[in-house]
C-alpha cells in the first residue's frame, strides 16, 4: 500500500481509507490495517515465507467486490485463488512452500474453493513430507486469517506501559522507546541487557507465548529495521526483537524491573548473553 494506491482507490469508489495501525490475527501473519468505516483493507504478511496479501473486507459483497476490482485496476496484475491454485498444482511437490501459504492468503479467511479444499487435503495426505509440512504451516496460516486483525495504534504516551516511556515526551505516532540508535528522544532510558537469538524464527513467539507475555509494538516486515516489542502482564519489564541488515543475525534486548531474571530465563530456553550490544549496531542508526 502506498499513497498512490490509496488516491486510486478513493478515486474509484469515492471510499478513503486511512491507516488506523498495525497488528496480526493472533499469532503468524502480521498486518498493516487501513480502514474507511466498517470497510478495511488488511495488507498482510507471512514472516515465515515472505509471501504479501491485500486483504479486503466489508459490510457486503458488492463492497468488497467494488474495492477489489478497483485494486485490481490500480495494480494492473492480481493473483486470485484460481490462478494460484493451477500454479500451484503445476508446481507440487517443488515450491509448494510459499506456494500453498499464498493460495490459502488469497483465500483470506473465508472459506476455500472446492478445488482449493480438495488441493490442500491431497497436500496434506501422501505427497512427500515437504509437502505435508507446507500444508500444515498453511492450514495454520489459513486459520489465523479467519479471525479479525488485532491493531495496535500508535498510543498517547499515557497509554503505553511505564517501561516503554521516553525520558520526555516526544512527537508523532511511535511514541515508545526504541533500541535502534540515531532515534531522538526514543532511547531507552535504562540498562539494558542484550542476546543473541537463537536461529529458529519462533523462539520469540514461543517464549513469550510460554509466559503470557503482551505484544506491545508489532514489528513491520519489509523495512529495513525490525523491531518487536513484547511486555510482561505488568508492564514493568520489556523484551525487544531487533533485526538489521548490518546485524548478523536478530538479537534481543532486555529491560525494566525483572531484567535480570527474564535474561536468565531467555538464556536457559536457548538464547546467547552479550557483554555489550552488538558490535554492528552502530551501523543501524537512523
């Protein structure tokens, strides 16, 4: 999504959509949410393949569909379910992951074509075991996507949790405290204990998932610095996924009240300690 698109479209339909925040729906795919009254346009992303959808969801078909045909114009190419299901079924067994996240994102929560149901079952039962594994991360991917997007806006500073605060006030809508050096104002105003994470891309999700922890800030994919924010129940202590391309791999960041034992904590399920931040991190400043 881009203004351009977003000029198209309220040009077309006379609807304009503003961004109203980001979020995911629960788990897996994550989204940036813009929204015209009921109406929502729901650009999401799979963080496991890489593979984009553009949502679209309203009070009534002839919305949606209104919507639909209005993107499908501005962008001048649109996958649909039946396209990708044929390349798909031309391309099993290679390629079947992202292939079947992308039939299932186009799909986008509803539910499927025949073809497409009977596609997936046939993945899931007797074509080799990649396969079978990428019909399970889609049926996953598939079943997030039935849900409402959770959206986390961008806050007054008053509704953030205290660990998350600057030191002072500052402007615009990403009030929270950053690691990402070169940011004004948004340093974390304490110690903060760093690792090193572990290879597998759902260490953070399960580790906070183990310990009823809160997704604060939703970090967006596709931009150059990632940055995740998760808080413990009580809002005293704050875990950061960061990841640049200068940095060698994601790393993590640990501050606030309980530092020091979820340090230990994260360290016992895998991750590596650091004396010191990342000796990259210098290059990642804004």
């Amino acid at each position: 999504m881009d203004e351009a698109l977003l000029a198209a479209l309220t040009a077309e339909t006379g609807l304009t959509f503003l961004f109203i925040g980001n979020g995911g729906f629960g788990g897996g795919p994550v989204a940036d949410v813009y929204a015209c009254g009921t109406a929502l346009l729901i650009e999401t992303s799979d963080p496991d393949t890489g593979v984009k959808a553009l949502l679209v969801r309203a009070d009534s078909a002839e919305r949606a569909a209104a919507v639909r045909d209005a993107l499908a114009a501005a962008l001048g190419t649109v996958w649909t379910e039946r396209a990708l299901r044929a390349q798909v079924e031309a391309s099993l067994p290679e390629g079947a992951d992202p292939g079947l996240v992308a039939l299932v994102m186009a799909v986008g929560g509803a539910e499927p074509e025949p073809g497409t149901a009977a596609l997936l079952r046939r993945a899931r039962r007797g074509l080799g075991r990649e396969v079978r594994e990428a019909a399970r991360n889609a049926a996953a991917v598939a079943a997030e996507l039935a849900h409402d997007p959770m959206v986390v806006t961008g806050p007054p500073e008053a509704d953030l949790e205290e660990v998350l605060r600057p030191a002072e006030p500052v402007d615009g809508e990403e009030g929270w405290v950053t690691l990402r050096p070169g940011v004004q104002g948004r340093a974390v105003p304490r110690p903060v204990t760093w690792l090193r994470a572990p290879e597998d891309d759902g260490f953070v999700h399960g580790f906070t998932v183990d310990h009823d922890w809160l997704i604060s800030v939703v970090g967006r994919l596709g931009e150059e610095w990632f940055e995740e924010i998760w808080t413990t129940p009580d809002g005293r202590t704050a875990l950061h996924e960061v990841n640049h391309p200068e940095l060698s791999c994601h790393h993590l960041a640990v501050h606030g009240a309980d530092a020091a034992t979820v340090a230990r904590l994260l360290t016992e399920a895998g991750a590596n300690p650091l004396d010191a931040p990342p000796r990259e991190l210098p290059r990642t400043a804004a």
